[in-house]
C-alpha cells in the first residue's frame, strides 16, 4: 500500500519518540521499539525525518 510520505514525516516529527510513524508505515515492530526507546533515544527520529525528506511521494514503505 502506497504512503504519504509529508504524513509520515509530520508524525515523525511531532510523535517520532512514540513511533506512531513507524506504524502509520505498517512496521509495527520497529514502532513498539521506537515506543519503548524514545526514538532509539532521539537518534532514530532524526535519521527518520532525513530519509523521509529523500522519499519520493508516495512510496512504499
């Protein structure tokens, strides 16, 4: 299924600690690692928010 990758990013952005981003893209156990995490201590979600900028809209996840 085809994802938006600007509501991707925006959930990344505002709830990326939580990992809700991660399961709007289907990929639940990375989401419930983010969740327990905060966001692989923030790191993750900056690499998120890169990699999401560089995908092109939409994309598969």
């Amino acid at each position: 299924m085809l994802k938006n990758k600007w509501v991707s990013f925006f959930l990344c952005l505002f709830l990326g600690v939580l990992g809700i981003h991660k399961f709007y893209e289907g990929k639940v156990i990375f989401g419930i690692v983010y969740l327990l995490t905060g966001g692989i201590f923030g790191i993750g979600v900056i690499v998120d928010l890169i990699l999401l900028l560089f995908k092109p809209n939409p994309y598969y996840p």
